[in-house]
C-alpha cells in the first residue's frame, strides 16, 4: 500500500471512530483533502463527502451507492448515530 492510500484509510478509520462531532468534522475534512484536493475543502462538506465516497466506495447500484453516501455523510455529522441500537 503506498504512503497516499494508507493517509486515507487513516483519516477514513479517524472518521469512522471520531468521540465527537467536532474530531469527526476534522477527520472529513482531512480525508476530503486527501482524496479530492485543497480546493474542495472550501466547499459544502456534505457534498465533498458524497464525492469522496464515490472515489474511494463505489458501487455499480445506484441505490447502494446513495446508501454508502448517506452514511458517509452521517458519520461526519452525527457520529455514533449510525452505530446506536434502537430499543
């Protein structure tokens, strides 16, 4: 694995496992960095984001895809919500 990919899988596992909203914006914004360029960081994270996922998780279906995308998102601005059981 070169040095770039193993940069991204670090900030994609910061991500996922972010203890607070605030590490977990910093985590998204790093990884949209990373994958798409300076340039990006100044716009929407949401939509920095759904384009991240299609770079890096891309899937043939497009429902999977808006899937993947959801929760991509969700993890960077509600993190732990997607991992909460429901009682």
């Amino acid at each position: 694995m070169d040095r770039k990919a193993q940069t991204i899988n670090e900030r994609y596992e910061a991500l996922m496992f972010a203890g607070s909203s605030r590490a977990a914006q910093k985590a998204a914004r790093e990884l949209v960095r990373l994958v798409l360029g300076e340039e990006a960081v100044s716009r929407p994270l949401d939509e920095t984001l759904r384009q991240v996922c299609r770079t890096i998780r891309p899937s043939k279906d497009p429902k999977e895809q808006a899937r993947f995308e959801s929760e991509f998102v969700e993890l960077a601005m509600a993190p732990g919500a997607s991992h909460q059981i429901a009682a």
